[in-house]
DNA sequence: TATGAATGAGCTTTCATTCAT
DNA sequence: GATGAATGAAAGCTCATTCAT
C-alpha cells in the first residue's frame, strides 16, 4: 500500500535471492554477510537497512523460495482431471525442481534440515515454518490420492492410510534426492524415481 | 609395530567417540575444538597431539561411528536363513539404531551429509568415503533380496532391478528418519515405517 | 533578519529539546541519531540540516537546557528581600530542579561532567561553557550572601571568603544529588539537603 | 590454593590495571579492547582469555582500584588516638588519592557514577558494589566522629545525626573534586577543602 | 606426552555521516 | 527543506591453531 514500502521489499527480496545461491552453495555458517552484500551489489552495512540479522536472511531467503516452490507444485497439479496423471505430473513437477542447478535445492533441503535441527540453527525455533511446508506437500499429494479414490481409479482402501502413504511417497523422494545428491550420478536419478513411482502406482491401482 | 602407537590410536578413538556426542548435538560448526578437549578431559592443545585439524576429528569419528554401525548391521543379519525373517531384522536393527538417543544418528547423518555436500564441508573432498558406506549399505540390502530369491521366497523378476530396489529402500529409510526428525512425532515413527516395509514385502514375496 | 532563519532556530530547539531527553535517559554514547530523529519526528538525515554533528546537537542541547535553569534560578530569587529566606527560596528551587524526573537533571550533570572531562568528550574543548555556567551559579549564592552582609543579617567576616563559601555550598549540592542518584533513597535526599542548611545557615547567621 | 591459578590472576590485575588507565583517561565508552590490550603488551584475542567481556574487565579493574582505595584509607587513620588528628589525616588521605595524576581519581569516579547510572552501563546491574563502597566510606568517617564523642572531644549531639554527617561530608569531597576538575585551577582546591574542613571541624569540636 | 598461553584472522553488528533526489 | 538509501570505519567477540615448556 504504502509506497514508500514496496521498493524496500523489493530490495529484501533480491538480496535474500543473491543469499540463497550463496547458502545452497557454501552453507549458512560459512556464508558471510560479506559476501552476500558482494552478491548483491551493496556495501556489507547495507544488508543491514533491510535485515536485523543473517539469521533473518536466512529465513527470508527460505520462506521466499518454498513459497515459491508450494505454489508452482499446486499450479502444475491442480486442473488435471485423470488422477494417474496427475500424480505423474506431480513428480514430473518434483523431478524438474530438484534437477534445478541454481540454487540447488537439494543442498538447500539438506541446509534448511540442519538449520531446523542444530540448537541455535536459523529455524531451531522457527520449525513451524519447515513443518508447514512439509504438512502442505503432504496434503498436495494426499489431496491427489483422495481424488483418485473418488474417480474410482486407485483402491478405495488407501483412502483410510492416505495420510501414511503421501508421508512415505514423500520421505522417499527426499531420500532419493539426498541419495543422488551425495553419489552424483545425477543421470540415472530419473530412471530410479521412475522405477519406484511405476511400483507405486501399480499397488494403488484398482 | 611401534608400542607407543597403541595407546595413541586408543586414545584418538576416546577423543573422537567425545567429539561424536557433541557434534551430534550441535553440529560441526558450533561445536569449538575446546568443548571437545574438555568432553575428552584433555587440555585444548593436547587435541593436537592426536589429530591434525577440527576437521580430521570430524572424519575420524564419523568413520569409527559408520565402521561400526555396518558392522553391526552385517552381524545381525549373517546368519539368518529365513529370507524374510533376514529382511525383517534388518529393518528391526535400522529401527533401533535409528532410536538410538546419544548420539541422534539422524542428526549424524543430516550433519554428514551436510559436510558431504558444502564447499569446504569436512567430506567434501572425501565423499568417496561417505559413498561407500552406503554402497555397502545397499550391498546388504542387495544380498538380502537375491538370497530370497534364490531360495525362492521372493519374485525372481527381482533380481534385474535388485540394485535399484535396495537404493530405493534405503533411500525411504533415509528419507522417513529425516521427516520424523523434523516433525517430531517419534511415537509414529515405527508404525510409519511398518507399514512401508509391510507394503514392501508383499510386492517382493512371490 | 531572514524569514526563514527563525523556523529554523525553532526546529533546532524541538530536536534538541527531543535529544535532551534521551541523553539524560541512556547517555550520550548510547543515543544514536536515528533515536533522535525518531523523538522528534523527523528523518535520521534531516537532523543533519538543523545539526552538523550528535556533538553539537549535546552541546546545543546543554546549553538551552542550562540557560534555563540559571535564568529560573536568578528569577525565583531575585525580587526576595529577605536574605535568609531567599537562601531558602534558592534551595528549595535547587531541590524543585533536581527532582524532575523527566529529563533527570542529575544524570544530566552527570553526562555533563563526563563528556567535559574526557578526551573527545562533546565539552572537551568547550569546558568554558561549563565553567561558565558553574561560574554563574557560584556568582547567584555570592549575590545572596553579600546581600545578606550587607543587611546585617549575614556575619561580616563571610564577605571576604563569600566566593569560598558559594563554591562548597555549590559542590556540596552537586556532590549530595549525585550520592542519592546512586544510592536510590531519593526520599531522605531533602531531609539530608535540610540537615545540611540548617547548619550552614547557623554557621553565617550574626 | 590451586598453582595454576595464581598466574592468571596476577596477569588479570596487570590487564585491569593497564586498562584503568585507559578507562580514565578516555571513559569506558571510547576505550576499545584492543587499546586495552596493546596496553597491556598482548594480543586483542588475549584479553579475552582473562576476561570474557570488555565489561567485567571495567568491574574488575574499578573493584580493585576502590578495594585498594578502601583499604589505604582505613590503614592510614586505624591507630591514630587523637580524633582531631585521625579527622584531619583522613582528609589529608582523600587528598592525597585525589591528587594522583595517573589514573586520575576523579575522572574514574565520574566515570564509575556514569556507568552505574545509565542504563546498560557496566555498573548498572551492580550498583550495590558501588553502594558497598559508599556506605564503607561513610562508616570510617561515622566512625571516626563516634570515636571523637566518646572521647569527649566532638559535641555529643552529633552522635544522633553522625551517619547523616558522615554522607555530607563525602558528598561535599565528591562535589568538590568534580568541581575542581572541571575548572582545574587545581592549586587551589586543597585550600578550599582546608577551609570547608577548619569551618566543620569547627562545628563539632565541644 | 601434555598443556597453558597466546594470537591472527575473521565474524556479525552498529552508527555517524553523506548524498542524490 | 526533507529524506531514503547507502556506506566506511570500527567495535566486541570467537576460535582453530601454534608453540614454548
């Protein structure tokens, strides 16, 4: 509203961007507010007009990001009508998101966990946030299941462990993404979420 | 050969079994050379005498910690001619260690990969030995599955994708240790993983 | 002679009237501009049209607040016949001042006096303003006292050591605010302050 | 009792002292920590072996200097028989301690009422040293006109109001060395405090 | 072997001040 | 005349590492 506001949002926004690349690439511990300023074209005091501290650039950065990420998974997924589809698409979506380079977004998960779970990490006493976003994916895909049950596409007696199952799909691609992450062959990610989903779909198939 | 060399391994064990507890509790980063002397109760400087680098007490406790840790998993399951009692324990003995309170193996392994992935992390120039570990993670996994299916307890269509059968298992376990980590409800943690493996076992058993 | 130099001169004594208050409250090193601002409803670099420095800003500060003060103190005292009673008069008003709260009038002398004394202090090379000021109120209880000789109600001999005697009243008064600003029994400050007079009064009495 | 203790505190006084120079000379605020440690002839990081905060380092140092200070003063008036003569040593005492070019007594005196005074100051969590200190002077001045009545050399009347007395003869000390600072015509500061002390001890003499 | 002591390099954060608009 | 935005300089503090003993 205030005009006066919208150019310093703006502003937080492209320096808590220029952070995020940094925090997926380095870390948050041995990323310097320093070279954030750097990153973002400003001298290291400035940081300072647009956040009290690195730990809330951190957040920011974050919360901007899945965000983002939460918003582009339901838009992708939610007009389809055939649930099989929807849930490839759905992972059509994960795979893309996690294939990013810039920031990775694997490291970033792998940033945000250990920030979430060290005392005195950025999001130690902020893990509403974390858990929020991982409850929405859950109910994303748990939405998609339920749907398909209805269509009378998947069994209907997944409708009472939906809630377990979207949990495990989900552990799993986490999982999977860490997996590849650290064994680096990135080529034959895809073939293996491929294989499991095909294993997937075919138990909750009618 | 050198006598003095075993009280020096012994005592670089008792250091770096110290270190373990705090950097499972803190993390690496927060985790100050001088907490670990005092853990160890050793002078600061003394840590020198035993280990080159903070660095190299991350590594070499890590190391004893997942020697260990395979260790164990192997010897729980050797012996075991039932193919799916032998998957069963092994899913009982990951429960377990994955239970265990000090030092949290989930923060270990989110502090690993985290030095894994980072620029300038700890094993960032020593995945290989993080990828090890879990290739022979995966091996067990792998030996388990094509034991049942030379005994004909499990699909024998199995055996082309075993490989990738066992990284997606682990990487779930993987995975659904992170979430309860995060979100908390550790009481639900091994109904959630019971219900996986129940799944699990139903697709594979002929 | 310029129209627009009196609102100036206006704004300049709203800002320091502002800043007046958060010396007395926090001190001048724990001020910052931006609080100044902030108190007096203006931007952080608007000050610097009124202000070419935080120096100046407690310098001018100080001073219209000083000015104030001898000028209420001459005025209360100045038309009283009476000798005694208007020594009376001139410690009541030095009691009335020093129990303002708002801005405290003894932290005040307090950061006076500091900033007078230190090296780099914002009176360091200005002690003459200070000195005057001190000199002035010296001058008002020497006023009184000869008044009080020359009416026959003051002995004699204190005319020659009047400027002696106005110095240790003064410091004695300075020296008692200070005692009770850290001792916290603000209560008993005017019982003691009372006690002192009744004695200092018998002792020049004829 | 401990032999490894002994070193770090004799090094902790020599850093408190070289700092309580500095303290006076400049004030708290614009004292750093690495004047402090050039000082003292160490590294800035080595200072904080000793202390862990530029604060405690200003306690520490103002806690020795006073309980020295104490210490002197009680010395120096113990064993003397005569009150006259014990009254007028300790005021030749204070004067003394006043005189002192380096730390100059004053400047650390406005310096430790500042800190105990304004919110966040080094002292303002600890006023009840400062007070401690107060109330200890007072007592060897209350003391000492006791002992004056007893002896049947001070007015007994003074008994009564002794404490009273006590705390405005030091409030006028303090008054009059701030004084004296300020308008630092230091030569003749001791004539004025002979003649405020011949006019009290004039008061209470039978 | 063991360590107390020392430190340099680096961190986050603060703030008086400048300047274009 | 007023100010939002930017910043350089400096502060307090931490910590892995070195070294003489």
């Amino acid at each position: 509203m205030s005009p006066k506001r919208y150019p310093k949002k703006e502003k937080c926004n492209e320096i808590a961007a220029a952070a995020l690349h940094l925090f997926a690439e380095k870390g948050y511990a041995a990323t310097s507010v320093e070279q954030i300023a750097d990153a973002a074209g400003i001298g290291k005091s400035t940081v300072y007009e647009y956040f009290p501290s690195k730990e809330e650039i951190f957040v920011h950065a974050v919360n901007n990001w899945i965000m983002d990420l939460i918003h582009r998974m339901v838009e992708q997924t939610r007009s389809i009508e055939n649930p099989v589809q929807r849930l490839n698409i759905f992972i059509r979506t994960v795979k893309e998101v996690l294939k990013v380079q810039e920031p990775d977004p694997k490291k970033l998960f792998a940033e945000i966990d250990q920030q979430t779970l060290m005392e005195g990490g950025a999001f130690y006493k902020r893990r509403h946030i974390i858990r929020d976003m991982r409850t929405r994916f859950c109910d994303l895909v748990a939405d998609i299941l339920l749907d398909g049950v209805s269509k009378r596409v998947f069994r209907p007696e997944i409708a009472r462990d939906v809630s377990k199952i979207a949990i495990n799909l989900l552990a799993y691609l986490d999982g999977i993404g860490m997996h590849y992450l650290i064994m680096e062959e990135y080529q034959e990610f895809e073939d293996q979420v491929d294989f499991y989903i095909k294993g997937f779909v075919e138990a909750i198939l009618i």
